[in-house]
C-alpha cells in the first residue's frame, strides 16, 4: 500500500506508475491523480502541443512513417478499406449523398459505418461526433477547424 501525496488516499502499489528514481520504484501520485494532472496540462496548452505535433509531423521520417502505416492500413483491415472505397465510389458515381450530421446538424459529415459488411448503410457524423461514436475524444483546435477540409467520408 502506498499514500498518494495529491489526493491522499493509501492505495495499492499497482496503481501508482513505475518511477525507477524513487525509493519504492513507483511514483509517489497515484495514476488517477497522474492522468488528471496530464489532461489538466495538456488544456492549458493546447495551442503549444498543437504547434509542436504540426512541426514534428513535418519532419521526413515522420511523414514516411505516417504513410506506411496509412497503406498498411488496407491490408490490417480489408472490411473497411473496402466500405470506404464503396463510399467513395457511390458519392462520385451519385448513388449516395453525403447528409449534415445526424447529431448536430454540420454540412461537413463523415460516414460512420455500424457494420462494414453493409459498405453502403452508413450514419452521417461531424468529425466530433464520428470520434465520439468510436469513444474517443475530439481535440480540435480552434484554428485547425476553420480551416479543416472536409473528412473522407
């Protein structure tokens, strides 16, 4: 058992992070009281981290990186490169519209597929409510979505 000196609950070692300069081995603020000081940081600084993920993303090897793993992609999960080449294809052809978000009402949609076995059944999300939809959390930035493109499908 160990004390966490943030919030001060005696908690079990395993939910403190392993920290090689500390007498026990294990950081002395528990991971709850961590990951609420990294998110509390992170809003205080968006516009930093922002800039620096733009310039980081421009480097070479990072762009290479990115792009592997894009193409690799495909080949990870074939359903949903094949429901979104159907998507594509159905908007170019005019077989398929592209509609506001089903939530919110925004012009600029993404499809979200409940089932990729059915490529063309799709819902209509903003790029926030498609990450929402997928349980993760949207960080747009302030700059970044005025000037956003509209997502892939």
């Amino acid at each position: 058992m160990k004390r966490c000196f943030k919030c001060g609950a005696e908690k079990p070692v395993d939910l403190f992070y392993r920290h090689s300069r500390m007498a026990d081995g294990h950081l002395n603020k528990c991971k709850e009281c961590t990951k609420q000081d990294v998110g509390q940081n992170y809003q205080a600084h968006r516009q930093q981290y922002a800039e620096y993920e733009r310039n980081r993303y421009q480097r070479p090897e990072r762009k290479k990186k990115s792009a592997e793993y894009l193409r690799n992609g495909n080949l990870r999960n074939p359903e949903k490169a094949f429901a979104r080449t159907a998507i594509g294809n159905a908007i170019r052809d005019g077989k398929l519209q592209r509609k506001p978000c089903e939530v919110c009402g925004n012009a600029k949609s993404e499809g979200h597929h409940p089932d990729y076995a059915k490529p063309l059944d799709v819902m209509w999300l903003c790029r926030t409510h498609h990450l929402e939809q997928h349980g993760k959390k949207s960080y747009v930035f302030a700059d970044q979505a005025q000037s956003s493109e509209q997502g892939p499908f």
